[in-house]
C-alpha cells in the first residue's frame, strides 16, 4: 500500500512552505491539484530550496488534476495508484487541502480501504484570521462559505445565531469578494450592528485585518470595491 499525503501549502506567502512540506511534494510519485500550472510553479520555486538541503536536483512529480467537478472520477484513480504503492500528495490552490476545498471523500475512501494518511500541516486562513482577531480562541466554529442562495443564507446565519447563545463561540468563515456586501448586510440584519473582524489577503503584501461595526464595513466597502480573500470572524 501507498500513502495518501494531505500537504498544506502558502496562503500568499512562499516563505510560509515548511522544509516537510517541500521534501514530501518532491519525493511524491504523484501530485493532485487543483490548478496543475500553479502546483507546477509552485513545484518550480521550492526545487533549489531541496536542492540545497538535500544536494539533489529532484525533477518535479507527476501532476493531476484534482477538484470539485471531477472529484469521483479522479478517486478511483488515485485509489489503485495507492493500492499498487505510489506516494500520492492532495494539495489545493493554497492552505490546507480539504479545507473549503476538495479532499475528505478521498481521505474517507482512504480510510475505508485501510490506506494510510499523512497530514503534512501548514498555512490556514482560517487559523491566521482567528489568532489576529482580538477575538476569543478557546471555542470556534468554522463555517466555511455561506450558502449561495438568499434564503439558505438567511437560515444559515440564524442558526448559528442560534447555537451561539448556548455555545459561546467566536465564528469564522470566508467569502469572495464580489459577495461581501451582500453577506455584511444579512449579517446585520441578523446579529445587529456588531463589531466583527475583517482579515483581508492574509500573509499576502496588501495584508490586512480590520475590527469594526458591520455598518462601518458596509459604508467602506460600498464605496471602495472589494478586492482579495475574506475572512470574517464574529463573536
């Protein structure tokens, strides 16, 4: 049997890449991706950091594609190649693979088939926006992105709301851009004009985390278009 490597890689910042990190992509048979360019220049920026360290000049893995409209497909795959023996590393686009991101119906598949699994750990969004917060850390709910339909967002916020009252606590999830707005304003009208914390391009040159009232956000945000990755963090 082989083994399943799930290995976080940078959120923006190629610094972040742990030295594991590095030598297990290298040493992979194989590499599933979500973007095969990217994993590729990715691949490419951290060869000379292996070279120096292990005085080897490792060609890169092969790569496939792995993501959410060929997922079940590409399970199967993957599967007999860790059947017959092949080191196989899951990466996404940047953090840590399964993580809003394609992944556990593999890992599930894995620990059905009795296939071991190394989770090589690294950057996470989520983790960042959480311990730059200010907010409370010994209790949180990730929960991912909200639903895209208005009335499955609307349910979706209120029953948080809902446990939160009995639970007690700090509330992260992220959201695209071009969404933002429209989020704040459910949020709102659901939570009230709280105070929440805005983590924008973590690790990333235009980095930025924000605490304000929701009012704030939406006043700014509407008249500055929003750009980058969202977190948001509440409690």
């Amino acid at each position: 049997m082989g083994i399943l490597y799930l290995v976080a890689t940078p959120i923006g910042n190629l610094e972040d890449i742990s030295l594991r990190a590095v030598k297990t992509l290298l040493e992979s048979d194989l590499i599933a991706c979500e973007d095969t360019r990217r994993a590729g220049i990715l691949l490419n920026s951290i060869k000379p950091i292996y070279q120096k360290i292990y005085g080897e000049n490792r060609k890169s893995p092969e790569l496939i594609s792995y993501y959410e409209q060929i997922e079940m497909k590409r399970i199967s795959q993957l599967i007999n190649g860790l059947k017959n023996g092949l080191k196989i590393s899951l990466i996404s686009d940047a953090g840590t693979p399964a993580i809003s991101d394609p992944g556990f119906k593999l890992v599930r598949e894995c620990i059905n088939c009795g296939i071991k699994i190394i989770s090589i750990p690294g950057p996470s969004a989520l983790i960042s926006a959480l311990v730059s917060s200010g907010l409370p850390t010994d209790k949180f709910l990730f929960a991912g992105y909200p639903p895209r339909k208005k009335g499955n967002r609307s349910r979706f916020f209120k029953s948080i709301l809902k446990a939160k009252k009995y639970l007690k606590f700090t509330i992260i999830f992220y959201e695209a851009p071009h969404k933002l707005l429209k989020t704040l304003s459910e949020i709102k009208e659901i939570f009230g004009d709280i105070e929440i914390v805005i983590a924008r391009e973590m690790t990333k040159i235009h980095e930025e985390t924000k605490k304000r009232k929701i009012s704030e956000f939406l006043n700014f945000y509407g008249k500055n278009n929003p750009k980058g990755e969202f977190t948001i963090v509440l409690s």
